[in-house]
C-alpha cells in the first residue's frame, strides 16, 4: 500500500476511530494514543478485508479493545489525568450535546456515540462489543434516560 493510499484510508475512516476512542476514554491524549495504535495495526492487516462493510467493522472492534486494554492497564490505577476530554472533533452544534454524553459512564458512553454518532443497529453493537443484544438496549435505554436528564438539567 502508498503512502497515499493509506492517507485515504487514514482520511475516510479517522474521525470514526478517533471519536469512538475519545467516547470511550474521555480523554484527548488517551484517544490519539488509541487512534495511533488502531492504524498501525490496520496497516499490518491491510489486506484482510472483504470490503468496507468488514473494514469499518475491524476499525470499530480494534479501537474498542485498545480503550479497554487502556483503560484497565495497572499504570491508569496509579495517575490522576492532567485534563478531562475536551469535545475536539465535534460540530459547534454538538460540542454541550456530546460533553453530556462524554459525563455519561463509559458503558453507557459507548453505546449512546456507536449509536448516535456512527450509525450503528443494535445488533452491529451487539457483535462489535461482543454482549448479548438485550445488554446493548438495556445500556442504549439507561444511557438515554441518563443523557435526558442531563439535558434538561442543562437546558438543552
């Protein structure tokens, strides 16, 4: 593959990689450090996929295991964040919207961003997050009462 070629790739398929790794870690240097991970391992699978459709998929399923193998790294347990997530990538339209689903917890985060700002069915999240279907309405539920309330406390 070019250098041009994974430019495109880099261009089509970064802002979904790096919104969902800022969604799942809330945290702006965590989420480049995530998005710099997941590329460098596409860039070693590149010619594993079918199509987009399996690529989007792959891109999805590798941001979500990078985060988790962050988030639960003995050395995480041990800092304080300097910052909190900052709404970098976001519409202006968006930025108050997307800070309250940034303060949501991260189960429910997750699935409020794959499904609001990715598109995703439930059953697509249900087998990128690897749970039952039944968790991802329960958490996409709760995370929606959660995020209403949050809105109205704000005035959105």
């Amino acid at each position: 593959m070019t250098q041009q070629q994974r430019t495109q790739v880099v261009e089509r398929w970064g802002d979904m990689v790096y919104r969902l790794a800022l969604a799942r870690t809330a945290n702006v240097p965590d989420a480049e450090d995530v998005f710099q991970e997941v590329f460098l391992r596409y860039f070693r699978h590149e010619d594993r996929f079918a199509n987009d459709e399996h690529r989007k998929a792959w891109l999805i399923r590798c941001t979500v295991n990078r985060c988790k193998s962050l988030l639960s790294s003995p050395w995480r347990k041990r800092i304080v964040p300097l910052e909190t997530a900052e709404e970098v990538g976001v519409e202006d339209d968006y930025r108050e919207i997307y800070a309250a689903v940034l303060s949501l917890p991260a189960k429910y985060r997750s699935v409020i961003h794959l499904h609001y700002f990715e598109g995703l069915s439930v059953a697509e999240m249900a087998q990128t997050l690897n749970v039952p279907e039944g968790t991802v309405k329960s958490q996409l539920s709760r995370g929606r009462a959660l995020l209403r309330e949050i809105l109205q406390e704000v005035e959105l």
